[in-house]
C-alpha cells in the first residue's frame, strides 16, 4: 500500500514540476542539473538548493531521492 501510495505522490509531484516551468540545467549541473533548474526557476543559488535537497534526503528517508531520479529523467534540458 505504501509503494502505491509514493508512486501516487511521486506521480503527481513530478506532472506539477512540468506544468510550471521547470526544467534540468545542462550548464551548471553536478548529478543531473534538477537542483540548478530548481534554483534558476526560483532565483536562488543552486548550492542553496543542493544542500536543502540533501537534508531533505536524509529527513524524508530517501523519498527525495526517488522524487529527485524521477525529475532528472522527465524534465527538459535547458
């Protein structure tokens, strides 16, 4: 029930980033750009965004994690 229930949340989280803009960088990436495309959509540094995205890993028990592989293969380079 809970596999569902993340494919559900992970599901909807990754069709909302596509309906507002955001996108991957190719040019200030280390992993996959998500976070610079993120720090880009909202004017923040991508460091910022990077370190925010890796307390949210080790909080969330690794469901970032798998909301950050999905955006990496779904959104568009930019």
């Amino acid at each position: 029930m809970s596999g569902i229930l993340f494919l559900i949340i992970l599901g909807v989280a990754t069709y909302a980033c596509h309906k507002n803009g955001f996108f991957t960088s190719e040019s200030n990436k280390v992993i996959g750009g998500v976070c610079a495309g993120i720090g880009a959509r909202f004017s923040l540094a991508p460091n910022l965004v990077r370190v925010l995205a890796v307390i949210a890993l080790l909080a969330s028990a690794g469901v970032v994690g798998g909301l950050y592989l999905a955006l990496w293969v779904s959104l568009p380079k930019r």
